[in-house]
C-alpha cells in the first residue's frame, strides 16, 4: 500500500465512520516502531506505522486510522482529544475504534545473556547480563571458585 492509497483510505473512513472531511496528509513513517499511529497537533498530519500493517493487515490499519481519527477531529473541534478525556472515549466507543492497538515484539526484547559463568566445584551454571567478578563471588549452591566460560 503507498501514501497516496493510504491517504485515500484515511478520507474514505473519515467520511464513512465520522461524516466529516480529512482535509490534511496521512502517510506511513517507516519509523515509527512502538505506536500503531500518532495524530501530529501542529500539523494535523495523522503518521501510521507500516510494520503494523504488514504483520496484521488491513482490518488492523483500518482501527488505527479510526483510533487517530478521533484525536483529529476531536482536535479541531476544541473538545477533549486525549486517551483520558469523556469525549475521546465516547467518540472511539462510537465509531467501533480500539483504544489501543496490537503489540508488537521484537527480536530484540528478548533477554540475551553475555556473560556465562559455571562453579569448578560442583558445575552448576550461571547466566548474567552484566559481569561478574569471580574473585569477588563465589557459588551459591557450594561455595565454590566461579569459572567465566
């Protein structure tokens, strides 16, 4: 899907769902990572993240754009366009928009260990982030000397 596809699509729900005009830009920002979309307040420019979708489609996209719709025309209208406030909540209620959109992990948030440690006297193995200085530490299970692997 391009930004001028997205633009399209953008002006048809605002149109269909909110029987409002969407007279600004709406495009992709391959930057964004952790946030389905953002209304932009001086500008009033509604950003959507390609990541979001290219792993859930179309459907997804669509409660998006909903989602930054209310924020955008709960905007100009001077009424209370943040998550917290009546107005938004009512209005996302209304139109069938999510409040919050699919989560998104990544590679890497898993936990990666660097650092691999195992006791000399009775094997047991130790994994940590962070180093460990093994003059200063010892095993917990036998006391004795930790050896880095």
């Amino acid at each position: 899907m391009t930004n001028e596809e997205v633009h399209q699509l953008v002006c048809m729900i605002s149109a269909r769902d909110f029987q409002k005009t969407f007279r600004h830009e709406a495009f992709f920002n391959r930057r964004l990572k952790t946030t389905g979309g953002r209304y932009m307040l001086r500008t009033h420019n509604i950003e959507l993240n390609y990541t979001m979708y290219e792993l859930f489609g179309l459907d997804e996209l669509i409660g998006i754009i909903k989602h930054e719709l209310c924020h955008y025309h709960l905007h100009l209208e001077q009424k209370g366009y943040q998550h917290n406030d009546r107005d938004f909540k009512q209005l996302l209620a209304e139109v069938g928009a999510p409040r919050y959109c699919a989560s998104i992990k990544h590679p890497a948030a898993k936990t990666l260990y660097k650092h691999h440690y195992v006791c000399n006297k009775c094997g047991q193995s130790y994994e940590r982030k962070r180093r460990v200085n093994i003059m200063k530490y010892r095993c917990g299970k036998c006391s004795g000397q930790l050896l880095e692997k």
